[in-house]
C-alpha cells in the first residue's frame, strides 16, 4: 500500500498503465487528508477469458431429441446418412464376393490332377483375409447404428485353366483385376463418406483398407510379371514352391 500526500488522479491513472494488467486494479481513498493508493490483484478465474458461454445442460436439450424410443431403431447412430450405410453394405457385398472367386481358385489348385500347393494356399489365405475384411465393415456398421444387408452372391468359375497363358498366370491376372477392382469400390466408399462430411468413416477406410489395398495390388502385379517369364511348364513349378516357402518364413 501506498501512502501518497498527492490528491492528483493522474498519478493513479500513471499508475494502472504502468502495470498495464488487468488483473491489477488500483483503488484511491482519502485516509486523514492523505490519499491511500491501494493496489489489489484480482484472482484470474474471477472473469470469463471467451466471449463463448459453453451450457452443456442447454445445449443437450436438442440431443435428447434425437435419443429414439422405438426399440427397433439403433439409440447410438449419430450423423450416420443413409448413403453411408448403404455404401458400407455395398462394400461388404464385394469383400465377400472377392473372398468366394479366392475360395474357387484354392479349390482348383488343390485338385490332384493340378497339385500346386503353394497356389492353393495362397488363394485359401487370401480368400480369409477378404472374409475377414467383410466382418470388420459388419462391426463397423453395427458400431455406427447401421442395418447390415447381405446380399446374394453369383457362382464363381471353377475352371482356370488357358490354353495360352497356363492356370497359375490366368488365375494370377484374374486375381490382379480383382484387387483393382475393390481398391476402385474401396475409394467410392471413401468419397460417398466425404460427401456426407462423415469424418469418422473415412479415416476408417483409409486406416484399415486403403494401404493394405495397395500393397496387395504390388504383391499381385510382381507374381503376374514372374509367372509371365517363366512360362508354364517347370518355372510354374519352381513358382509353385517359391509361395510354399515364402508362406512358410511368414
């Protein structure tokens, strides 16, 4: 506390702007004919810092709206278009599909007259792997408040062989086209979430699918440029051989 003889207000005023804080508020009184200068620091939650006034219990009022009483309907949706879910149920169709044409391919590599293991395991894997994928998007829609809508699948071919190209590279090239082909319906999905500013979906297809998906199309497109310089006699084999073991050190 200050104890100054001066009445002036000037040197009060010097004073608020000398420390320039508004935190630090200074009061004058008279005390005796002598004037007291008092300087006080405010606590720093006394005022609101933001112009924005947050009322969660106001502000709920209009979600509660949105909480439905029906037992049927899903009480955890929310900001789930109807395009989303039907794009989602879309792309479970094609993981199952794509999964059904591998399990065809394993089937056929594993007939005796055809006996290339290594083919047939790696199409058996990769016939779980998109399976697999189809259930993380039922989880997903179930996680969202979806209704998961399977939809019927057509017969796959159960014959790859060609008279030009052998078995083991048309089924290759077929399989190639098939990734292609999901990673294309994968980045339809991805847009179909953008377009409904669905944030949430598409980090899920871009953190779950999108990169594996084009490791996957790498991975294919080097075993069809392989089995496309070694013809289709003994180097199929040696192929054949090369996925046992590779599969094998995995």
């Amino acid at each position: 506390m200050l104890l100054l003889r001066s009445s002036s207000a000037s040197l009060l005023n010097g004073l608020q702007s000398w420390y320039g804080s508004p935190a630090v508020r200074f009061s004058r009184r008279n005390l005796d004919g002598r004037f007291v200068i008092a300087a006080s620091k405010e606590a720093a939650n006394s005022r609101p810092t933001l112009n924005v006034v947050f009322e969660p219990f106001e502000e709920v009022k209009k979600e509660l709206l949105l909480v439905p009483t029906v037992p049927q309907a899903s009480l955890s949706r929310h900001k789930f278009s109807d395009e989303c879910e039907a794009a989602i149920n879309e792309q479970i169709n094609v993981e199952y599909n794509v999964s059904y044409v591998y399990h065809a391919m394993y089937a056929y590599f594993d007939r005796d007259n055809v006996a290339l293991k290594g083919l047939a395991k790696f199409f058996k894997e990769s016939s779980e792997e998109e399976r697999q994928h189809a259930e993380k998007l039922i989880d997903y829609q179930n996680k969202r408040g979806g209704k998961v809508k399977l939809q019927s699948m057509l017969m796959p071919l159960s014959e790859f062989d060609h008279a030009e190209k052998g078995d083991a590279l048309h089924a290759m090239e077929l399989a190639l086209s098939l990734e292609k082909l999901t990673n294309e319906k994968l980045l339809n999905l991805h847009r179909v979430a953008d377009q409904n500013n669905d944030a949430n979906l598409a980090d899920f297809v871009e953190s779950e699918f999108l990169t594996e998906q084009v490791e996957a199309i790498k991975k294919m497109s080097e075993y069809v440029a392989q089995l496309r310089r070694v013809g289709k006699g003994h180097g199929v084999w040696h192929f054949d051989q090369m996925l046992i073991n590779h599969v094998a050190a995995a």
